[in-house]
C-alpha cells in the first residue's frame, strides 16, 4: 500500500511538471492559455511549440531576442544649442578684456582666463547635446524592442485562439 501511494504521489507531480511545461511558452510571453475546446496538457504544448514557430516565421521576431534585426538607433545631428566652443572662447576672452579693462588690471590676463573658462563651458555644452541625442536613441530603440514583442505576442496569440484556446 504504502509503494502505491507513493507511486500516486510521483504520477501526481509528473503530471504537474508535464502541466507546467506546457504552459512554459505562453507564461515566457505574458500570456495565459486556457484550452477552452477542453484539449489536452500534450496537444496545447505541441500547439504552443506551433504556434511560437509560426508567430516568429509570420512576423520574423525572436522573443527570445527581440532587438534582432532592429537598426542600432543612431543619434540625429544635433542642431547647434548655443555657441560652439571657439565661439565661448571668442565671448569669454572679450568678457574677460572688459572685466580687466574695468577693474584696472591687465586686460591680457582677464581676456586668457575668459578665453579658457568660455572654450571648457563651450566643450561641456556640446557633450550634454551629445549625451541627449544619444539618449534619445536609446530610447527610440527600446521602444521598437518592445513594439517587435507586442507583434510577436499578438500572432501566438491569434495561432493559439485559432485552435480554440482562450489567450489572456
């Protein structure tokens, strides 16, 4: 008695694995079948193996990689922001020779030390333009990363509601 019940307990958890593989590819994707035409666990894994092949053949997506075939966004030029490094050169060095001029000291030294406080601002402004686009790029990529997905999970879906599966 006590081997049958323990054979019941083994046949119990090899249906439930068997169950939970066959849910494997639906859960992967976010979704839930449930056999509505009351098919089996066996013939909804070989549909779910299908239907995945058939989703990625329909729409050429690999959910398991979907930025695959997704063109690496390249940043936009960036339109000039403001004043380049030479010309933030050219204003502090003019600022600084006014500055010098006013407070009675050597013109020369202020319009230097103008001159190199523009050309890093100018080199500092042109990095955060830079890191914006590229930003921006990333962003446009990710969203048709996830746009490639969604189309993907739409065609198993529609495979999957096809053979009389309710798919959520």
């Amino acid at each position: 008695m006590r081997h049958a019940v323990g054979f019941l307990a083994l046949t119990g958890v090899l249906a439930w694995g068997e169950h939970a593989l066959a849910q494997s590819l639906s859960s992967s994707l976010g979704l839930v079948a449930y056999p509505s035409g009351g098919q089996a666990t066996s013939k909804q894994s070989i549909d779910e193996q299908e239907c995945y092949a058939w989703a990625g053949q329909t729409t050429g997506v690999d959910p398991v990689n979907p930025a695959a075939g997704v063109e690496p966004a390249r940043p936009a030029a960036t339109p000039g922001t403001g004043a380049s490094a030479g010309e933030r050169a050219v204003k502090g060095m003019l600022l600084g020779a006014l500055l010098g001029n006013i407070a009675d000291e050597d013109a020369g030294e202020y319009a230097l030390a103008g001159a190199a406080i523009g050309s890093v601002r100018g080199v500092q402004k042109a990095d955060e333009a830079r890191v914006d686009a590229r930003n921006q790029a990333d962003a446009e990529s990710q969203a048709e990363v996830v746009q490639r997905l969604e189309l993907f999970k739409k065609a198993f879906a529609a495979c999957m509601e096809g053979r009389s599966y309710t798919v959520k």
